[in-house]
C-alpha cells in the first residue's frame, strides 16, 4: 500500500501530470493520422504504439534541469507539424512523406505553400490545437516549479518506457502472427517478422502500419541507402555518351532527327 501511495503522489506531480498530458496529446495526433490513412490495425495495438511513441519522445523530460523542461515545447510542436505535413500529404498523394524529402530544399517551394489550405480540413485543426493547448498548460501547471528527480526516479522511468515501448512491440509481431492464422499462411517465425517489419515497403505507409511513429522513423532510417542518388562512374559515363553517339549515326538520316535536331521532348504519363 505505501510503494502505491508513492506512485499516487508521484503521478500528482506537476512534472507527472504535464508528461501524461502530453503523451496523451501525441498519441492522439498519432491516432488520428492512423485512422485518416485507414490503418486496419487493432485500437488497442494502436493505442499502446502511439503511447509508446509519446512516452519514448518525451523521455528526455525526465532528465531536464527545471529551468530546461521548456524544451518539451519544442519536441510537441515538431511532432505537430510533422503529422499535419502527413495528413496533407497523404491527401494529395495518398502515401506519407519519405524521410529523406524532408531534407531536400527544393521540395518546400511557393506550389507546396499554396497546397497547404485546400488540403486542410476543419478535423485538422486537432494538430495546431494540441501543441497551443501544450504550451498553455505548461505556464499553467508550471512543471519547471518542482525540483529535479532522484535518479532512482529516472531510472524509473527509463524502464516503464522500454517496457511500455517492448508491450507494443510484442503485441504488434502477435498481430502479424495472428493475421497469417487467419488467412492460412505458413507460420513465420519471429526475427522473420521483425526483418518485414522493418524492411523495405514500395510504400510509406506499408512502415507506418503496427510501427507507430517511432518505428516508421527507424525503419527510414534503416532503409535510407535503398533510395541514394545513383553516381556513374567515369567509365559507365563515357560507355553511355558512346551508345548515344553510336544510336545518332545509326538513325542519321531519319526525318524526326532531321527536322527536329537540337529539341527537346518530355513525355509525361499520368494515370
């Protein structure tokens, strides 16, 4: 009864209550993208990814200096844009964004700024609202006011994210387990599944199903070579410019080369 009347007092807080608020507010932003995209997966699979997701990305609270727990601010906010830069993607494309477009500069330009509103819908506005409603209950709650955890309490907390990030995990290799009983599928051993789950999908949304955010992230990650540019070497360069030459000569006196020498032609197909 004493070690609960701790974790009671604990969790009465106010660096307890503002984490809890918080994760929630993630895991619902977390929730909403999954059911925009028509994620099929179970709602108690999701409900312990999206708070593991929030429990992992916040555990660096846990290790602030009081005057630094501000920093948790900025971490909501990222998560925020993130999701919502998901949502409208994933309405005109139908997909989630790669990770590797993010960083490329040429892909934030005035027809993307436009796209922005006709995209968003007034369900949308869950995401700026949950980082403004973050930052308000931060000055209000004031977790900066109480003194900096024991390390046993870091420690803590370091096991019940690891443990709550491991639930998800299991229940979400179960699920895949699961589904192939059901439709008759050979079963798959378990670093089989892993392997899949973390392996490449031709889409974006193939990592985001039963990974959750953090998984999604890892496994971009993962796969980040499989999508590098292709450099030709010198050799395979002059090889190329060679075949090209080669195919000119050949089709030298052919009328559309003739009468169209020195143009240009895109041939775009759109489906």
């Amino acid at each position: 009864m004493k070690y609960f009347d701790k974790i009671l007092k604990a969790l009465s807080s106010r660096v307890a209550l503002f984490y809890i608020l918080v994760v929630i507010g993630i895991a619902a932003e977390l929730m909403s993208l999954s059911y925009l995209i028509g994620d099929n997966s179970t709602f108690r699979l999701r409900t312990v990814i999206y708070l593991s997701d929030g429990a992992v990305l916040m555990l660096f609270y846990w290790f602030c200096a009081p005057r630094l727990r501000w920093l948790s601010l900025p971490m909501v906010w990222l998560v925020s844009l993130f999701v919502l830069a998901n949502v409208l993607y994933f309405r005109y494309w139908n997909d989630l964004i790669p990770l590797q477009s993010i960083f490329v500069a040429n892909n934030y330009n005035s027809f993307v700024f436009r796209s922005i509103w006709p995209l968003f819908r007034p369900e949308d506005s869950l995401y700026p609202a949950v980082p403004i409603l973050a930052t308000i209950l931060y000055f209000v709650i004031r977790p900066s006011k109480d003194p900096s955890l024991k390390l046993k309490s870091k420690l803590l907390m370091v096991a019940f994210t690891v443990a709550l990030y491991a639930l998800g995990f299991y229940l979400s290799v179960n699920s895949v387990r699961h589904w192939h009983q059901i439709v008759g599928y050979p079963e798959m051993p378990v670093k089989d599944i892993i392997a899949n789950r973390y392996g490449h999908d031709s889409t974006q949304f193939g990592m985001w199903k039963n990974n959750g955010l953090c998984g999604f992230i890892i496994t971009q990650i993962i796969n980040y070579p499989d999508d590098t540019v292709i450099e030709l070497d010198e050799r395979q360069k002059a090889s190329t410019q060679k075949f090209i030459d080669e195919r000119r000569l050949a089709a030298a006196d052919s009328t559309c080369l003739v009468h169209n020498r020195g143009k240009n032609l895109v041939f775009i197909i759109v489906e």
